[in-house]
C-alpha cells in the first residue's frame, strides 16, 4: 500500500506530462543523430565504489504458496498497475509516434519511470528497495501495463530494473553493494541486460562473445546487440561464455577501455535506442563474475517471461483499437464488425490473447515461488510469440490498406511484437 500511494503521489505532483511536447522529440531525434559509427562510449560519468565481498547478497524470500488458483491483483499489485496504466495512457501512447522517430526515449519519460521505483520493485527492502518478498508476476503485470502504451518505450523504461534485478538475484554481497545503491538513491543509472549477438538463430547458450582467464581476472571479446540505450549506458550485465564456466553474466562498467558502441536500430523497439556493443580486450576482475550457470539459465528464462508480459500489452492495445475500428469503419452500408470473417477473426485474437496471459502468469507464479518454471516459460515463449506476432497481423489485415500507413499505429505495434521471439534479455522480472 506504502509503495502505491508512493506512487500515486509521485505521479500527481509531477509536471512531467504538461512539459512534453514536440520540441523534446526534436532534441532526441537531433541527439540520436549523432549515434552513427563505433565510438567509445564515453557517456559514462559515475564511479561505481568497488566494495569486497564474495559471500551471498541479500536475497528477497520466496512467494508463499495459498493454495489456490487465483490471477486476481493483490490490493499492491492492481494499484501499481493503476497508476503505470495512467502513466502509458497520458505519455507513453500519445508520444509513441515521435519517440520512434527520434529512435530514443525523452529524458522527460525515463525520469517519469524512476519517480515510480521500478528499479526498486524486486530490490529486497534490506538493500534499500522495495520488495518483501520475490514477485515475478508483479514484474508481468507492470510490463504489460506499460507495454500497452509502447512497447519501445517500455523496454527503455525497464531496461535498468533488468539489471538490479539480475544483482539482486544473483549478485555476491560485494556486487550488491557496490552497484545497487546507484539504483535506490533516485539518480538511476543507464544500464542494460544484455545477451543478444548478431547472428543468424541465435542461442543464447552457444555465446561467441568470450571471457578468457587473464593474470587478474578476464578478458572480455565479441560483438553484442540489443542493448538498450547502450549510447548512455554506464553499467552493462554481458553475457558470455566464460573460460571454465560456460555461458554467464558479466558486470561491465562502460568506462573500461576496450568497450565501444554503435548505433544498431531494428524495425521494431526503435524507441528503446537499441545500439551493438564492441568488446575488445575488455579486463573485467574476477568478482566481475554475476551469479552460476544455473543462474544464468535463469535468468534467460526469467527475461522470456518479461519478453511475454510485454506481448500481453501490445497485444491488448492491438485487440482494443481493431476491436473499435471494425465496429465503426462501415462497407456496403453496414459496421465490416457484422462479417462473420470479421467478427471471427477478432474474436480469435481475443481467445489467443487469453491463452497468453494464463501461460504466462502461471510461469510467472512459479517463478516467484521458487518452483521450476522452465516447462512454463517455454510454453510462455512459444505463445507469445507465435500469437503475439498472429495478433499483430491480424490487426494489420482487419484495418485493410490504413494498417499499413502510420496514420495508425497497428503497423507500428505489429512490428513491435516481431522482437518478442528474437530478442533475449534486455528485460527481466
């Protein structure tokens, strides 16, 4: 309750939204001009105060089972969604358009997010966050709610939280407080899961970007993509196949010689200023190190689940506007919803939504009780997906010759929902 009235305050005495207007997008899409070519990153400008400490971090406890099957909010849960929903509503949506054109997020919106505590969400209480306890559905239903104004703002949005969310899970006590309190005392740094690699069918088990053992530590080699706000970023959470260890998490503060970036823009998730980052003989220490194998497996489970909550919100914003559309765009005298092709087709996307969803909150719910989830996160997976992507075309075929025009944004959240079954990390609940 103490969290949601928080928020509820933050959003009330903010003048963010009466003071973002299209002059701010101009700025971006003059900043993301700029982005061209490989580049040392540069942006980086806090120092992160090494602290030692290789015992385990402080971890939030486990959800407790009820013993009954219930998708119903808690209290906490509904008003968070409330108030995020708002926030997508009133700035996400209307300011979607622009941010893509500018191939970034406004500084305005990101700063809207941190107000909110979304990094602070599954940060454990001891450590200065939020959570009592581990709640992965509370990470779907907030991923959805703010992927129902845009997707690719969304994923900016979330972008740090993937990343204090992976330490707080995974990190050493050493790694925890020397990276969180950056995220819990407001100014909340740049920062990006990142896993993708520019391959064709990429697994992120079969990593070419590699750590060899060095005198003091690794040495970090290979080409990422899908990093989000990778220009800015100041703390990056790589993975990599690591000498001895297989595929793992590596903490990398940008500052480090050797990491460059590059301006790398998909046709979706253009407002997530998506960049590639080069790696060349980047030395990490040894406790540079985030969390197992096992850990890792984790986490890319953990950020397909959050990859499915966001398809939930698109999907729903698709769903909503055909649905409204048919009933009103008329053809030989009468509503095109009165086609039984039509109607069918609407409804299809409505049962193929909610089959998403109970999917998806199911692997969510495990997740967060600490039961294995690998069996629903791959159910999850494979719906989203393939009927995220079905739902973005659909909406695109219902609304004929204007879903295929910018005058309305289907096209845009078709294209949106293409990265649901290519991108890996980069979100995580």
């Amino acid at each position: 309750m103490a969290y949601g009235l928080r928020a509820l305050n933050k959003l009330a005495a903010s003048e963010t939204l009466d003071r973002i207007g299209l002059r701010k997008f101009a700025e971006r899409a003059v900043h993301g001009s700029t982005k061209a070519g490989f580049q040392a990153i540069g942006a980086a400008q806090r120092t992160f105060t090494k602290v030692s400490g290789s015992s385990q971090g402080s971890r939030a406890e486990s959800a407790q089972p009820s013993g009954v099957f219930d998708l119903t909010p808690t209290e906490d849960q509904q008003m968070m969604v409330d108030v995020i929903g708002e926030f997508a509503a009133e700035v996400l949506r209307p300011g979607a358009e622009q941010a893509e054109s500018a191939d970034d997020t406004p500084k305005e919106v990101l700063a809207q997010t941190s107000e909110f505590g979304l990094s602070l969400v599954n940060i454990p209480e001891a450590l200065g966050g939020l959570a009592e306890q581990r709640s992965a559905v509370t990470g779907v239903l907030v991923a959805e709610a703010l992927a129902h104004g845009d997707m690719g703002q969304a994923v900016a949005c979330l972008a740090p939280s993937a990343v204090a969310t992976a330490i707080s899970l995974w990190g050493t006590e050493g790694q925890q407080q020397t990276y969180l309190p950056s995220f819990t005392d407001g100014d909340v740094p740049a920062a990006a899961l990142v896993v993708t690699e520019p391959v064709p069918m990429f697994d992120p088990f079969t990593l070419a970007t590699v750590a060899k053992r060095a005198e003091s530590g690794y040495v970090l080699n290979g080409v990422k993509s899908g990093a989000v706000r990778g220009a800015e970023a100041e703390l990056l959470v790589v993975a990599a196949d690591v000498e001895g260890r297989g595929p793992s998490m590596v903490i990398v503060e940008t500052g480090t010689d050797g990491v460059a970036v590059a301006a790398d823009p998909g046709m979706g998730l253009r407002a997530a200023g998506l960049s590639r980052i080069q790696l060349t003989d980047v030395h990490v220490a040894e406790d540079a190190i985030l969390g197992s194998a096992d850990d890792y497996r984790e986490m890319v489970r953990l950020s397909r689940i959050a990859w499915a909550g966001l398809a939930l919100g698109t999907g729903r914003a698709v769903l909503e506007y055909v649905s409204e559309y048919v009933k009103t765009r008329e053809a030989f005298g009468e509503p095109i919803a009165h086609r039984q092709a039509v109607a069918f087709t609407v409804a299809d996307m409505a049962i193929e939504l909610e089959g998403m969803r109970l999917v998806t909150l199911k692997a969510a719910s495990r997740a967060e009780r600490g039961a294995d989830f690998a069996r629903e996160t791959a159910l999850a997976r494979r719906l989203a997906a393939e009927y995220g992507m079905k739902i973005g075309t659909d909406g695109v075929q219902m609304l004929g010759g204007h879903g295929f025009v910018k005058e309305h944004p289907v096209e845009r959240w078709y294209r949106d929902l293409r990265a649901v079954g290519v991108m890996e990390g980069a979100v995580l609940v």
